[in-house]
C-alpha cells in the first residue's frame, strides 16, 4: 500500500516534492536510499527535475544513493548468504535503471527495459548525462559492462555524451574519461563525429579535459569528420578546425596545430 499511500500525500501536499531537510534531502533521496521504486516513480510523475537534485553538502544525487544501497545490498548478502528476507518494496536495481533511463530521456520511463524502439535501454548513456560521482560511475560502468559499446539513436556511445558536455566538476569528468571502454573512442556517431569532435562543439571545454580525451586516444587528433549519411556543413573538418570554429581554449587550438599543420598545408 505504500505507493497508494504517498500518492494519496503528494495529492494532498504536492509542494512536498521540494522540501529539504538541513543537509538538502529530498523525499527522492530517502526513497532512492531506500530503493523504493514505487516513491520514485510517484515522486517523478509529480515533480520530474528532482531527478537531477543534489545535496547541499556532498552532492549526491538519487542515482548515488541508489547505488550506494545496492552496494550496501550486495555486502550484506554475501556475508550473510541470504536474500530470502527481502522486502518486496525494495529494488534498488530498478530504482537504479529508473532514474538512469528517465535521466537520458528527460521523462519517466517507467519499465526501462521495455520502453519501446524510441527509448532503447542504454544505461551508461544516461549516467554519463547525469554526471553521478566517480564511485557511482564506476559501479554503473561494471554493473552495465556489457552496454559499454552501445550506440543511442543518433549512434553516439555513453562516450560521445560524456565528451559532449564537461560540467563544473572538472576532476570528476576526467575520471569518467579515464575509466570508459577505450574502443567508444574510435566510434563515429551518425554526424561522422568522434568523441573527441563533440568535445570541442563546446567553447568552455578545458584544456585538462581536452587532453584526458586525446591520451585515450592520441590519433584522433588528425581524424576529420567523416559521415557515411551524405552532405554535412561539418563533412571533413579537422579537430583543429572545429576548436578554431567554436572558439575553443587557444591552448587547445596551439595542441592541435602542432600535430596537424602539415595536414592542412597539403
């Protein structure tokens, strides 16, 4: 009865949603620590961009407190050996696979594995779009090591969404970049883009960040774009060229000159 009950209370008091605690807990944090999967997809239908909410002190999202308590699951398990006595209200994995599909889609979905051809189960797309910590990441990275090379609509890897935005926690994205499958950094989304390229769509991108990408992969320095899905105002652009185009960091640009002038001479 507990989601009929916190159905009946949103209704009632639907500003809920947002009330914190002292250290910036929302009711989605309780119910992800808890792996309450009916809470939170209640708590999604009434208010969805508490999705992305952290707490004041630490930061953490839902997504982290899931992952911690399934962690928290799994040790607790193993060293008693038993799972019997589960409450049935409790699924941290599927809270974890609720709140992973819903982030990348920007809306509740509510079976993530069977959302239909338009929202593919790609859960490594949707924790490189929620930027969780650097634990939660690995974790989501070794649980889900199997969707490593999956590619989303536009054929773009979980690669290509970390590359294509560095937020202000600058030390974490390098983190991410350091532990990804090394092969996504070779993959070309349907625009004929590497990860590297996506990366420098963005002005503010970090020199830090910039090099983290090229250490993976060194050769994409002097791979243009080239897509298979015929004319595009991008078609055989050097990384040099798209940093100079969207103005990039004139460390970035120097880096980049430095490995492909002969290139564009000739």
């Amino acid at each position: 009865d507990a989601p009929q009950i916190t159905t009946m209370l949103l209704n009632s008091f639907e500003e809920a949603t947002g009330i914190t605690t002292d250290e910036g807990l929302l009711a989605i944090h309780y119910s992800s620590m808890s792996g309450f999967t009916a809470g939170i997809r209640t708590l999604l239908s009434t208010k969805f961009d508490i999705i992305s909410s952290r707490t004041n002190h630490d930061m953490m999202l839902p997504l982290d407190f899931a992952i911690d308590g399934l962690e928290e699951e799994n040790f607790s398990d193993a060293e008693t050996d038993d799972s019997s006595t589960h409450n049935p209200n409790i699924n941290y994995k599927s809270s974890i696979e609720l709140i992973l599909a819903s982030t990348l889609y920007d809306r509740m979905i509510t079976i993530p594995h069977n959302a239909g051809v338009n929202y593919p189960f790609l859960p490594l797309h949707g924790a490189a779009k929620a930027r969780p910590s650097l634990d939660s990441w690995k974790s989501i990275s070794l649980l889900y090591n199997d969707h490593a090379l999956d590619r989303d609509l536009n054929g773009g890897t979980a690669t290509h969404v970390l590359c294509s935005h560095q937020s202000d926690e600058v030390e974490r994205d390098i983190g991410m970049i350091n532990t990804v499958h090394r092969d996504t950094f070779s993959v070309r989304d349907d625009d004929g883009c590497l990860p590297l390229h996506r990366a420098l769509f963005n002005s503010n991108v970090s020199f830090n960040f910039f090099e983290a990408i090229i250490e993976r992969q060194n050769s994409a320095i002097t791979e243009e774009v080239r897509s298979n899905n015929g004319p595009s105002a991008l078609q055989k652009l050097l990384p040099v060229q798209l940093a100079a185009l969207h103005k990039c960091d004139l460390n970035i640009i120097f880096e980049l000159m430095k490995n492909t002038a002969g290139i564009i001479h000739k």
